[in-house]
C-alpha cells in the first residue's frame, strides 16, 4: 500500500512539476502559407510570454488578415521596417494556397497593410522605431482605431507590453514607403518619381519575457557592430531569430558569423528564407537553411508553420523544436 501511495505522489510531483514548467517557457508559434513547412515567403512568428502576453513579429503576407483562426489574441505587433513582404502588401486568404515556393498571396491588403488589418481587428498596440509609429498612427486613426494604439520604443529605450520588455536595436537594411500604401496626389508624384516615402531607419528588437528569456529578432539586416556591442554584450540574448535569405539580407555565411561570433546565443530559429527550405516538414539538403544550420555552432531550429516552439528562460528548448 505504502509504495502504491509513493508511486502515486510521485506522479503527481512529476506531473505538477511538468505544468509548473510549462507555466515558464516563451512559446513561438510560425505563421507561415503552408501548414507544417517553412516556405519562401514565411516571416511571421507569435511569442507568447509565460503570463499569456501574446506578440505578433513582421505579419507580412501569410497571415490571412486579422480573422485567420492561428493568430488567437495578439496584444502587440512589431513590424521591423516597411517593405511589403514584412508589413503586408498582399496576404494569403488561407493556408496550404499554391506552393511552397510560390504561395498565393493574391489578396490586397492596400492602401492600410496587413499589420493594420490585424491590430484593428484584435485592438492590438503597433510598437516600432524611427518615424514608423506616426505612419502607423495614421493607418489606425484611418480604419476607424486608435491612433495612440501606435507607440514610439527609440534605440536605447524599452516599452514595457504585458511584461514583456520590448526595444529596438539598429538595423542596416532600407526602410521606404511603396507609394501604394499612400493615396492622394503624393503618392501620384512618388510613384511617377520612382521613390518612396522614408518613415527613418529599420529596426531589430530585443524582446525580455517574464521567464527571463532574452530573443533577439533581427528583421532583415547585414552584419552590425551593435550586434556584438548591444545585442550580445548589453542584452545578453540567448534566442535569436536570424534573416538568412542573401541577397536583400545576410546570406547563410554572413548570418552564420552574426550567431557564431557577434552574439553567440545558445539556439537560433532560422527566418527570412526566401526559399522552399523544407518538404514533408523535413529540411531539404542544399538549401540556404540547410547551409546555415550546418555552419553555425549552435542549435538552429526551422520554424515550421503552426507548431509551437517552447523556450525555457535560458533559451533551451524544451518541446517543438526541429
């Protein structure tokens, strides 16, 4: 009777002690155009903080809009700069749409962005850097929202959103307005002009949860000076979410130097692909991201569309992972 009564509270201790972890990790949920796969066009990632502080990073085009059942409650997007596959010019209407390597992004989401049709819809607040949160501000305030749902996070600064600590950390990539997200006799001149509008600088973000977890999202970015001296030596972040896709972005042996030398976290999810890197939910051999997972010295894990990843506070994973 007694090792019955053992072994039953030893269950239960196992079985508390599992939820009580669970009640710790950072969850990262992939939005991607294809259930189960990380395909060209993949950008968006939900984290979820241990207290249920839910963000969206970079919407850009496969998030069907601010209905698509995935996204559940997001309480703040972050968007890294304005360029249509990562503010979304154009959206899927639903998952699994064309293929991997070229899924159908074929609704509009024009003049407002896909970012704004979900903040909208889920009374979300916008948190960016440089001069996007008045751009941003003037998106709400025209689909009927709150303009002040559009809040300013500078280099060197933090915002505090359901305990998550969120700032932004230099970016070098460009940063223009398509003309198509203007309207009105401006946007007639941009675009017989060939330019667009500039809103400042990109911007990465350093993300601090509950748990303790540091990530570091780098939107789309060469090599920076700041991701030695800022991200990795002042932040100390553990996760990293990495831009691999070469040529608008670091490439797989430029992105390989960023984890291995400039910041060296201990796990990296691979991002920005701009590739059908897996088949079958299996990384496909000679890929960029295949390529990167090999060269750097830590855990790189593939975010596959709609499985969740869970993240203890020192970064290790502890379920999801590929």
């Amino acid at each position: 009777m007694a090792a019955h009564l053992f072994f039953g509270a030893t269950l239960a201790l196992t079985a508390a002690t599992a939820a009580q972890a669970d009640d710790h990790v950072v969850k990262v949920t992939p939005l991607g155009s294809h259930d189960g796969e990380f395909c060209s066009r993949d950008r968006a990632l939900v984290f979820e903080d241990p207290n249920g502080t839910r963000i969206l990073y970079d919407a850009g085009r496969t998030v069907a809009g601010g209905d698509d059942p995935r996204l559940g409650n997001i309480d703040a997007v972050l968007v890294s700069h304005m360029h249509g596959d990562h503010v979304g010019d154009q959206r899927i209407a639903k998952t699994n749409q064309g293929s991997c390597a070229s899924p159908d992004t074929s609704v509009s989401s024009l003049p407002q962005s896909n970012t704004v049709d979900i903040a909208l819809k889920k009374n979300a607040t916008i948190v960016t850097g440089s001069e996007m949160p008045a751009f941003f501000a003037a998106k709400l305030k025209e689909g009927g929202g709150d303009p002040s749902k559009s809040v300013l996070v500078r280099f060197g600064g933090s915002r505090d959103i359901g305990g998550v600590s969120i700032t932004t950390v230099p970016a070098v990539h460009s940063n223009g307005v398509s003309p198509s997200f203007l309207s009105g006799p401006l946007a007639d001149y941009l675009a017989a002009a060939g330019v667009g509008a500039s809103v400042g600088p990109p911007t990465g973000y350093v993300l601090t949860f509950s748990n303790g977890l540091v990530v570091y999202l780098s939107g789309d970015t060469g090599i920076t000076a700041e991701q030695k001296l800022v991200v990795n030596d002042h932040y100390g972040a553990q996760l990293v979410v990495m831009n691999i896709g070469d040529t608008f972005t670091t490439g797989p042996k430029e992105a390989a130097y960023v984890v291995n030398d400039l910041i060296e976290p201990a796990a990296v999810i691979a991002s920005h692909a701009n590739e059908p890197a897996t088949e079958s939910g299996k990384l496909k051999e000679g890929t960029r991201t295949a390529q990167f997972r090999e060269l750097a010295s830590m855990p790189v894990y593939v975010p596959l569309s709609g499985q969740t990843m869970a993240f203890n506070g020192s970064a290790g994973c502890v379920s999801g992972c590929n």
